[in-house]
C-alpha cells in the first residue's frame, strides 16, 4: 500500500497541518477523526487495514486528515464565539485548502478524470464530515456518518448564535431552501448509521431527528439502526466501514 505523509501550512488556521493519503489512485474518500483524534487515529485503530484490498487495488485513495476539537468543540475556553471563530477557521481550511488539494491530486492520480469526494467518520468524525457534506456540498457525492450526532446542544446546550447555528446541521437543514443545495444532496449516497448498544443513546434521538429531516425534503438517504450489541467503539465502526464501502464499490 502507497502511504504518505504531509505537513502542510495552513493560512487559515495560521498554523501547521498534518495528514496522510492510503493509496494511489482510486475514488478520493476523506476520513475526519472522532472526538480530539488526530491524522493517525484511522490508521491506528484499523479503519485502513480494513479497507487494505480496496486500496492496493486502486479503488480509493482515502485522505486521514487533522482535528482541532481540542481547540473548539471540546476546549475548555470560557467563550463560545472564541471556540466557533476557531471552528470556522477549521472550516476553511478544510473547505479552501485541503478539499482543493484533493480533488487536484486525486485528478492528477486518476488519469484527469475528475471525481467528486466521499466524506466520512465516526463519532465526532460522524459530525464533523455531516456538517461539511451539507456545508460544502458540490465537492462531494457520498456521505457515512457512523454515530454521530448531528446538532450543536451536545456541546454547548441551548445556546445559540448564528455561528454555533451555521455549524448545527439539525438547525441550518431544518431552514434550507436552496434547491441548488437540495438537488446536489438528493445525487449524492447519504449513509447514516447508528448502533443499539452501549453509548449511542444520544447519537440514535439525533440520528432519528436527522432521518425525519432528510425525509421532510425528500433527500434519499439510507438510515440504518444496528443491533443492540453494536456498540460506540472501534469494533463496531471497523464492520460498518467495510460494509457500506464495499457496497457502495
């Protein structure tokens, strides 16, 4: 398997960043890491083993990058608008800077053909990669989101500004109307998927509010409730990563 490493600057984020690329070529996936996870988490947790045969064989390149939740969602700073300016900075370099240096690369890896991202993660990998699907949608045509909850209250309550509700997906996609933005949601694959077990209980009400939304504007999604032995952990995300890929593929 082809794995490199980048340290990149980020203008947005007026700091280092860090991530790595599994594969040479193939559908470009990018993987966000669960709560304060790093680069390295899927790799050290045994998301890209998983997928080790997909990759070697060429059917997707899949991009590990950064989180800075420690610096936003779960920092310990007093003031809400700080931790948000920190998260639409994130957002940025996300949106601006990485997503771009995707879709270039994944061109220049693929003969010039052009293809669109499938977005993904667990737990606060789950929000984070629901928030940027719906966020940013025209780079993207995929979306798994594995235990996640997919509003604001979970870190900051009631609360409510209009920085924290441009970043609470429950809030924005309640209120959209766009049909540029609906119309690009309805092409794409929308997978989320929740477990029964230990853990989820917040992450099955907001999985639940989020299918009843996709619902209300006919956006084809597949919802999938697992056992109630699918707990939020690892194990359980390993499976239903190379269920839905290998599906998908």
């Amino acid at each position: 398997m082809h794995i490199s490493y980048h340290k990149e600057w980020s203008h947005s984020l007026n700091r280092d960043m860090e991530y790595k690329v599994y594969g040479h070529k193939g559908k470009p996936i990018l993987t966000f890491p669960s709560s304060g996870g790093r680069f390295f988490q899927y790799e050290d947790n045994g998301m890209i083993e998983e997928l080790r045969d997909f990759i070697e064989e060429g059917r997707i390149q899949v991009w590990a990058c950064d989180g800075i939740d420690e610096e936003t969602f779960f920092s310990q700073h007093p003031s809400i608008n700080a931790r948000m300016t920190r998260h639409k900075q994130y957002d940025q370099y996300i949106a601006q800077e990485l997503v771009p240096s995707i879709l270039h690369k994944s061109k220049m890896s693929n003969h010039g053909d052009d293809q669109k991202i499938w977005i993904t993660g667990c737990s606060m990998g789950a929000f984070h990669s629901a928030n940027f699907f719906f966020r940013h949608p025209f780079a993207f045509d995929g979306l798994l989101a594995l235990s996640g909850v997919f509003s604001t209250s979970y870190f900051f309550g009631n609360h409510m500004d209009d920085d924290v509700y441009f970043h609470s997906t429950l809030s924005y996609l309640n209120d959209l109307h766009d049909e540029n933005y609906l119309q690009s949601y309805r092409q794409s694959r929308l997978v989320i998927c929740v477990g029964q077990g230990a853990y989820e209980e917040e992450m099955i009400n907001e999985t639940h509010q989020l299918k009843n939304l996709l619902e209300k504007k006919s956006i084809p999604a597949r919802i999938d409730f697992w056992g109630h032995d699918s707990h939020h952990d690892w194990d359980w995300w390993r499976k239903q990563f190379r269920f839905y890929i290998s599906e998908w593929m």
